[in-house]
C-alpha cells in the first residue's frame, strides 16, 4: 500500500545550523507530495508542496526537492531559527478521482539558542 | 490564521458521556475533513464531507458520528467516551471533493479533549 516514512524524532539543533528531516515513500504511481507543519498549539499548515519528479518546493527558507528514482521529500533549511521549532509532516496524495493525504508520523525539531 | 474555526478549544468530560465538537470550513471550502491526533497513533484520518454529503470514512469508530450542515459547518460526535479517546481532534477544510496538489488541506487549531 502507499505509505510514508519520517526519521524519528526529536531533532535537536541549535540555531542557524543546517536542517535535514527525511522523507520516503512507497507508492504505486506518482503522487503529490507536501511538507505540513504544526507549531505549538495550532493545526497544521501546508509549508511546500511538489508535483512531479526533480520539482523543488521551497517556502520560508525550506526546500524540498522530489525524487523519483530514491522516493525521497527530504526536508531542508540552511540556518534554522528558534522559530522553527515544530513538528513537521511529510504527505503524499494521488491527484484525480478521491484522493486522501497520507501523513507520516511527523518529525519534531527543537532549536535552541 | 487558517480561517478554519474549531470549537471548544478545550473540554474535559467523563467516561461514557457524550460530545460534540463544531468545525466551521474556511470560506468556500467545500470539503471538511476530520482528524483525530494521539502520542500513540499520530495523525489518524476520520471522515471527510463534501458539500453536505459523507464522501469518505477513515478510522473512525462506530461509537463516533459526523455530519455537514447546509451552511457547510460540521459537527463530530463522540458517545459513550473512554480513556483511550482522549486526544487532539481536528477539523481540515479544502475547497475541492480531494486532497489533492491543487486543494490542499486547511486545518484548525484543534479541540482538546480529556477523558476522565
């Protein structure tokens, strides 16, 4: 079946060091894939989302980039924040027809000054 | 803000009791989707409606119900509660019938909820 697999939080990292949160999935055709992240005490919000193959999403500093041939959404940032301590959602959804996001089970980042 | 509003944010109630969480969509969207968040299962997918109608069920136990109002609002209810119920529950809304690249996923702030 389609499903996704994070790395096991939490990862730590003081400020302005470099992010990497993995990303694979298994999936029969090519789907949508999405970064959601949720801050403290809210709902998720959509952070990047990518298409098709060697597509990059990219949004306040995060880039992903779509591997096909690995099957990878690999999450990262080059100087993190303590802003940007969160739990972080990778997603994967087939376009067309009925369509259901598929979560991962979320990765937490905690940055420290 | 998401423009998606979930009430209570918090409530706390006993066990067998009974429940009922609102979700108001972000202006035009059609869809509203339920989620139900533990330490234990994660982000667990419950039911979506689309334009009043139920379109798709998760996970979602038979002791627990949903419907979409005609203004689109909806409600989740939950009867006859245990422990193992308590968790974060959320409401998403979307614009389009799916989740798909072109209508993504809104989400409210969530309803806390405490068996006890």
């Amino acid at each position: 079946g389609n499903s996704v697999t994070q790395m096991e939080g939490p990862v730590t990292l003081s400020e302005e060091a470099f992010l990497t949160i993995n990303c694979t999935y298994t999936a029969t055709g090519y789907p949508s894939l999405f970064w959601y992240v949720q801050y403290p005490g809210e709902g998720l919000q959509l952070l990047l989302k990518a298409t098709k193959a060697d597509d990059k999403g990219s949004n306040k500093g995060f880039e992903a980039t779509y591997r096909k041939e690995t099957t990878s959404f690999h999450l990262e940032k080059g100087s993190v924040q303590v802003s940007d301590s969160a739990v972080y959602f990778c997603a994967l959804v087939f376009s067309g027809g009925y369509n259901k996001l598929i979560f991962g089970a979320g990765t937490r980042l905690a940055v420290h000054p | 803000d998401s423009g998606v509003t979930q009430t209570p944010k918090h409530l706390i109630t006993a066990t067998g009791q009974r429940v009922t969480l609102r979700c108001s969509p972000r202006s035009g969207d059609l869809s509203v989707y339920w989620y139900q968040q533990s330490l234990d299962q994660g982000l667990q997918f419950l039911i979506q409606y689309y334009n009043g109608e139920e379109r798709a069920k998760g996970n979602i136990l038979e002791r627990f119900s949903a419907q979409q109002f005609p203004d689109l609002h909806s409600e989740l209810n939950l009867s006859s509660l245990e422990l193992g119920d308590s968790a974060l529950y959320f409401c998403a809304s979307s614009v389009g019938r799916g989740q798909g690249y072109n209508s993504p996923l809104h989400f409210g702030n969530g309803t806390r909820l405490t068996v006890t």
